[in-house]
C-alpha cells in the first residue's frame, strides 16, 4: 500500500503528488491531477484508483478534496493531444494541474518514468500511485473527474458506450466508429481513429 516515505524525503516545504487519466483512450482529454496532502489528517484507503471500485473511488475523491491542504485538475483538450502528442499533452495537463494549486509546493512527485520540464524541484516515480500517498490521491481525482467528463459527453454521442468504456477502444467503442465514424471529442492522432478518418 502506498505510505509518506517518498513525501517524507523531500521535507521541508509541501510536497505534491501528481498523477494523470486518460493517456489510452480513443477520444476525450488527458486529464492531470496534483494533491497536497496533510500528513495528520490523510483519507485511510488511499491507492492507485485502478486497484479501487467505482464506489470507494467517489467516495474517496470527496474525503480527498475536504481533507486535503489543497488540489488541483489540468486538462489538455482533443486539439493540444492532436497538436502536440499525447506525451506532451500529458505533460501540458500536469502542468496545469500544479499551477491550479493555491498554494506553492517545494517539490512535486509525478507517476511515471518523467516529469514535466517545469520550475518546481520533481521526481518521477514509476508506480507512484501504488507507493505515494498524494500520488495515489491525484489518481484518484484525475480518474474521477475524466469519468464525469466522458459521461457528460456521452449523452450527446449515446451510441460510443462512453458511459462505460470511458472513450477507450472497446468493442462496442470500434463497432460505433465504424458505422458512425469520429466526433469532435475522438482523438485524429490516434491510429484507429485515423484510418476510419481516411475512409
């Protein structure tokens, strides 16, 4: 289970975990999330949110928001993923995600094998969101705010399934743009959307 150790390292000053959703799918945003944690006042349950149900994760995305010092969601849209790559759509969204923190961090700690080229002292930890807590905590907030997005967008495009599959390829997802072809929220850069683009 994740723990502070890594938060511990990096005292003095407020560590922020950072963490993203949405790297895979066909359509929608990458959405980025950072949290500062208060180390005397942590959610108990806190784990990367693919480990979690649908059910522990909203319930603990709200005790992550009340208890939390504070956090932050960044969004890189449809348009930055196509423009600029997923990579540094992600990257984007991340970096966002810190800035739209209220308060200033000393040092941020990112899922993954890279961090943001940024002002903030970072280090990236690969399966952070299964061994930091505040990690963990962004995950959670990403997953839960991209999910509430891709539900939204789904009530205008019923037939991709996106209330379910999130907008990544699942057969019901591929067999929808094929008879249908892409929305404005699918992603052109990506290989499946692509070639039925060029139909």
């Amino acid at each position: 289970m994740p723990d502070f150790a890594h938060e511990a390292l990096h005292h003095p000053g407020l560590v922020a975990g950072v963490d993203e959703a949405g790297r895979g799918p066909l359509a929608g945003p990458v959405v980025a999330a950072a949290v500062i944690l208060r180390v005397d006042d942590c959610p108990d349950g806190l784990n990367d949110s693919k480990q979690l149900s649908a059910k522990k994760r909203a319930a603990l995305e709200g005790e992550i928001k009340a208890r939390a010092l504070c956090w932050g969601v960044g969004i890189a849209s449809v348009a930055e993923i196509d423009e600029i790559n997923i990579l540094w759509a992600t990257m984007l969204a991340m970096t966002r995600a810190v800035e739209a923190l209220p308060h200033d961090c000393a040092h941020v700690l990112v899922d993954g094998n890279r961090c943001p080229t940024w002002r903030w002292p970072s280090t990236a930890i690969v399966e952070g969101d299964a061994k930091c807590l505040s990690i963990a905590a962004a995950s959670i907030i990403a997953k839960e705010s991209r999910d509430r997005m891709m539900i939204a967008a789904a009530a205008d495009h019923p037939q991709y399934g996106w209330e379910t599959n999130k907008g990544y390829g699942s057969a019901k997802h591929l067999a929808a743009l094929r008879a249908h072809g892409p929305t404005p929220h699918h992603r052109r850069s990506f290989a499946p959307v692509a070639q039925l683009s060029l139909l």
